[in-house]
C-alpha cells in the first residue's frame, strides 16, 4: 500500500516532466496532457481523502436529572440570563453541529449519572422516564450505566427502561456495561445491557464503544445489589481484544469511574484509543493523554458539552484530534447564547407539569410549583472546598435539627449529614425577576437524592438516640473514613461543635496493601450546644459520653454507619430509642401525616420559618453568610511520622543486634579454627 501511495504522489511530476513543463520547454501538443494532469490530481486528491477518515465525538456526562438550566431561579424561556445547562439547549447544540459536519459523522454518547440530581428524578418513582425519552428524542447514540442509575434499586431501573423501550431501543441507543454483572432472576437483565456496540459509520470507519464503572463509583452506589462490578481493568483489555478481533478502526470507552481511574486505565490497558469519563465531576479543558489515549471529561448538569474532532488515517492507522485546527473548542458552554429547541422544551414543560402534581400532593398544597419562590437571601450558601465546615452545610443540618424538634416536640441534640447527600450550593437569583429569590427547585436539589421504604422521592429523616460516647465514634468514623475515601464521607453538624487532627486517623498504612491501621485519635475536643435554635459562640458543655443524646441523619446513613461498627467493633453504634432499647433502621423513620419527613421537606419548612424581609418573602438570617466554627481542624505531626521512625528505629536496632551476632559468631570460628 506504501509502495502504490508513493507511485499516485509520483505521477503528477511524471506527467509534467514528459510535457516538458519542468525542464522549460513547451510544446503545443503538452496542451493535450492538461485534462489528463487535472484528472490525476483529482485523483490523487480522492486517495488521500479516501485514507483520511473523520469523525466528531460528542459527549455528556453526570446530567443528573437537570431538564431545565441552573440556578431555575434565574432561568428565563427568553432573556439572557446566567444559568447553565438544560437539554433543550443541549438539542439546538447538537442538531446544529450535526449539520455543520457535512458527510462526517457525528456521535453523541453519554457517561452516566443521567438521573439522580434534581426533583425531575423524583418523577421515575412516579413511573416517567423523562430523561432517557428526552435524550432519545435529542439523538444520543450509546449510554453507560453511573452509580446513580441506581439511586432506587436495579428493580425500579429495569422498569424506568423497559418503560422507555428497551431492549428493543438498544438498537439505536445501545445501553453500554462490560464490567457490570447482573443475577439472572433480576429484571434488569430484560434490559439488554450491552458489554458493547460496533457503530458502521457511513463513511466507512468502524468505532468499537464499551462501558465501563469504576471501583469508587460503585462502592457509592448505595443500593446497587446484588448487581456488582467486576475489575475494570480486566473488562477493558477484554474489550480492546474483542474489538480488535472485530476490525474496528477506534476504541471509545464510556467509562463512570473518574479522572484518576481513568488514568489508570489508560495506562494499564493498551488500545484504548479515546476515553469519555464522568462520575467526579471533573472538566478536562484540554485532552488527557495518557499512552496514547485521549482522555476527556465534560464536567456535569449539562454545563458543557464535549466535543472531539477526530482524523483517522487508515495508511497509518494513526488517530489525531483535530479541533484546534478546525478551531473548535473541546468544551462548549450551554449558556443562554444558545437557543432552546421547542420540542425539547414542550417535552420538559410536560414533566414540569407531572413534577409540580407530585410536589402538591406530597406537601398537602404548602408547595405547588417548583418555580416558585421559597425565601430570599444576600448571599450564597456554598461549598467552597473538601473536608471543611460549609455554610450550606450549616443550614442543611440546621434544618434537619429543627425541623425534626418542631415536628416531634422533642429537643434533637444533634444533625448529622455527609457531603455525598449535600448536592449543590444554594445561590440566590441575580436578575431584575429573581434577585435574592431561591426557588423550590433549586433548594430541592440540594437534598433531593434517594428514597425510602416508601418509594417516595428523598431520603427519610431518621430519629434516635446515641450514647455520649457513640457521637464520638461518629466523628472518629468521618475523620477516618473522609481521610480514606473521600469528602463525601465527611460529616456536617449541627448541635455541637469539634476540634480534630485528620493526621490521627490512623497509625499508618500497611506497605503494598494500603491497609489503614486505625489510632481513633483524630478527636481533640467535642462539645455540645446547650441553647436554643441556631448556634451561638456560647451555651456549651462537652459531651457527656454515658448520656444519651437525641440524634437526626437521613436513612442512608443510619443504614450505612452501624456497618463501620462491625469491621471496626471500637467504633460500633446502635441506634436506640429514648430509654436505651435498640431499633433498627425503618424503625426510626420520621412519618408526618402518614408519610415519611424527607430532607428535602425539612429544608423547605426551615427556608419558609425564616422572618419575612423586603418583598414579603423569609429572609435568610445573616449568620449562614458565614461558617460558625462548628467544625476545626488542628493539624500536627501526623501519627503516620511517628509510627514510621519507630519502625525504622526498630528495624536499626534489629539490624545492629543482627549485625553484632554475625560479628560474634564469626569470632567463635576463628577461636576455634586456632
């Protein structure tokens, strides 16, 4: 092939010299030649176009439910305005780029997480599946499977899809899994997931996709079983080889695993050719390249949409990414610049209309739409990094505290909630229509993941009581399990307030293994608030550890703590009702009116307590403007130092007595050999 390319490169320069052209001579039967020269260049032309294959990659990723754009309180159908995201503008994006690319074909491809976010994912346990059937209408063309696809259980999921067509949809949207395994009794399995698909592009290039979910991922996919995982490394190479077997031109991977697996994965496994990630939220503003593979993440919420230009040379077999010469951007903002496609928008305002039915149902009217405003504030309530106390944390827990004491008349000592549940910041509208305003959506968002035994949208507060020393193991258990897995394992409060060294956690891990080696001396001090409503710098006494003290958190984690407790019995808790007697779980669930008190619902009452201000709408007290030290960190040498010179001061010693027993015995033989 080499050898015929370099005669087609050839030949035009043979014809000219034959003419005479080059050497100066000119002739009048050279004329003749001219068509015969403008027909090989076009031919030669087609040769290299025909060796030259292009595509564009278009990926999503962590959509979380988010139909409409956010903050919704500053969205508006007709004026500019600041919020992000939203699928109709996700459409016209598409569609647009679609026909802009000519002959070359465009793929669009999901990784993960397209549900679990907003209120729009309370609707699934309502029986819609608004958003696979908004993304099937907008012309995706191959999903993979996140954590939070299983946010109701792998039952609810096979139905959410069954509902929207599938198997029989995977023909032209292909479900996408190679390292997830599914019970054959489960009714997910009548979905069809694929472990992957084979795209026979028009233009003759043959792209191989597979999914896959990392070990993170599913480690936090709360109700995922008895579905599992299989190594993901393994089910890569597996794939590459299959597809390689198959004759495809370019290997994609859908992976929900997050940048640093994805890393991982690229360098592991050869013949990836282009890696699409999501689940950390990550935005890659420029490729990842990673032993030849093209690593790109598009963050989350529909903020961006990434795009990948690509050039395959079947010569070579080389793939390039070509964006920057055709100058287009590898991440494009879905701001209000870009116009909303109608019929996507007259589908979302059909399930705005289902979601706002739901809302009134469950809060007896005090709600009826989900655009509506709940209060106003100055200022924003955020998160503004890992592994501290946030304001939006404050309020949350704050809420969860006393809205729980309203509701039962009982004084609630503590609120417990992890950073995984607090899914976004509250942020107040900028614009003449919603300036201060926080809308019921984006309050809900905040909070709104899960269900309960219920099957009801949101996690259920729970209710119960902890000994003194059991609320220490509580801060011990976010100290050492946030250290080792993550901020979404650290802990909010309200009720009390704590000093740590995240430093002493743990003694050391042990080398190779990465075992932890738990020390439970990360606490400093812990006291507890002994005032009323929301906490001052006064009215506080340390924590009575024979006392029992009244607890509020969600389901999720009074499920999930008591089984820290069981791999490390000093950290153990059980939860109990007033007078000491055990309860399980679904015991402690706070029911209202015959129905479970969501967390959700506790932030919505505490927004709408708040004294009226300027408008007639609750105010947000200024105290959440700032964080009110309830939670700090003090951080010295940590125990992992001191452990590891004592190993090595042991192992020094064990050495020179080693040493010195050689040196004797050495003596003794030549002693004796004397």
């Amino acid at each position: 092939m080499r050898n015929q390319l370099s005669i087609h490169l050839t030949a035009p320069a043979s014809i000219l010299r034959l003419t005479g052209f080059i050497s100066g001579k000119t002739h009048i039967k050279a004329l003749l030649f001219i068509p015969l020269l403008v027909l090989l260049l076009i031919l030669h032309s087609a040769v290299l176009n025909a060796q030259v294959k292009r595509v564009t990659l278009l990926n999503t990723t962590d959509e979380h439910s988010t139909l409409l754009p956010l903050p919704l309180t500053d969205y508006h159908p007709e004026l500019p305005d600041p919020s992000v995201g939203g699928f109709a503008r996700l459409a016209t994006l598409v569609r647009s780029i679609r026909e802009n690319a000519g002959n070359d074909p465009v793929l669009l491809m999901s990784g993960g997480d397209f549900i679990g976010g907003t209120p729009y994912a309370w609707l699934i346990l309502e029986g819609h599946s608004a958003e696979i059937e908004i993304m099937k209408r907008i012309g995706y063309d191959a999903l993979t499977i996140g954590n939070h696809e299983f946010d109701y259980g792998p039952e609810i999921l096979a139905g959410y899809l069954i509902d929207a067509g599938y198997p029989v949809y995977n023909d032209t949207m292909p479900l996408i899994s190679s390292n997830i395994s599914i019970p054959e009794e489960n009714r997910l399995m009548e979905a069809g997931i694929r472990e992957h698909h084979i795209f026979d592009l028009p233009n003759g290039l043959r792209i191989g996709v597979f999914g896959l979910m990392g070990r993170e991922a599913y480690s936090v996919a709360s109700y995922a079983g008895p579905v599992t995982v299989t190594d993901q490394h393994a089910a890569a190479a597996r794939q590459v080889e299959l597809l390689r077997n198959a004759g495809v031109d370019i290997i994609v991977a859908l992976t929900h695993s997050g940048i640093g697996e994805d890393r991982e994965l690229a360098a592991a496994v050869d013949g990836i050719d282009v890696i699409l990630g999501g689940h950390d939220h990550f935005l890659t503003h420029e490729p990842v390249r990673v032993n030849n593979t093209v690593i790109l993440h598009s963050g989350y919420y529909l903020s961006y949409l990434g795009r990948l230009d690509l050039e395959f040379d079947q010569e070579n077999g080389t793939l390039s990414v070509v964006n920057e010469r055709n100058s287009n951007p590898f991440l494009i903002p879905l701001d209000s610049t870009v116009p909303e496609d109608p019929d996507i928008l007259a589908m979302i305002d059909d399930y705005t209309d289902k979601l706002n039915i739901f809302v009134t149902e469950h809060t007896e009217g005090m709600f009826t739409d989900i655009e509506d405003p709940v209060f106003k504030s100055d200022f924003i309530l955020e998160k503004p990094g890992p592994f501290i106390e946030t304001t939006v944390g404050n309020f949350v827990t704050d809420a969860m505290r006393m809205e729980v004491a309203r509701m039962t008349g009982h004084r609630v000592d503590l609120a417990v909630q992890g950073n995984g549940v607090i899914r976004a910041d509250i942020i107040p509208g900028t614009m003449e229509w919603s300036e201060g305003q926080v809308s019921f959506f984006d309050l809900a968002t905040v909070a709104g993941l899960g269900s309960g035994p219920d099957q009801k949208a949101g996690y259920p507060l729970v209710s119960f009581w902890l000994t003194g020393r059991e609320i220490l193991n509580v801060l011990e258990i976010t100290s050492l399990l946030s250290q080792l897995m993550g901020d979404i394992y650290f802990f909010q409060v309200s009720g009390l307030r704590y000093t740590y060294d995240p430093g002493k956690a743990v003694w050391l891990r042990i080398p190779f293994a990465g075992i932890p080696v738990p020390a439970y001396r990360s606490v400093i001090s812990a006291e507890m608030y002994d005032g009323e409503g929301i906490q001052d710098d006064n009215n506080y006494v340390p924590v009575d550890q024979d006392r029992l003290y009244h607890v509020v958190t969600d389901h999720y984690l009074t499920s999930f703590l008591p089984m820290v407790g069981d791999i490390l019995p000093r950290l153990s808790l059980v939860a109990k009702d007033e007078y000491g007697n055990p309860l399980e779980p679904d015991e402690a669930i706070l029911v209202h009116d015959e129905k479970e008190f969501k967390v959700w619902e506790a932030l919505a009452l505490y927004g709408k307590s708040f004294e009226p201000g300027e408008g007639g709408l609750p105010q947000v007290p200024a105290y959440y403007a700032e964080t009110g030290g309830r939670i700090t960190s003090r951080e010295g040498v940590p125990l992992a130092v001191w452990s590891w010179t004592i190993v090595i001061v042991i192992l020094l010693i064990l050495s020179l007595l080693v040493r010195l027993v050689i040196i004797k015995i050495r003596a003794r033989i030549k002693h004796r050999q004397r």
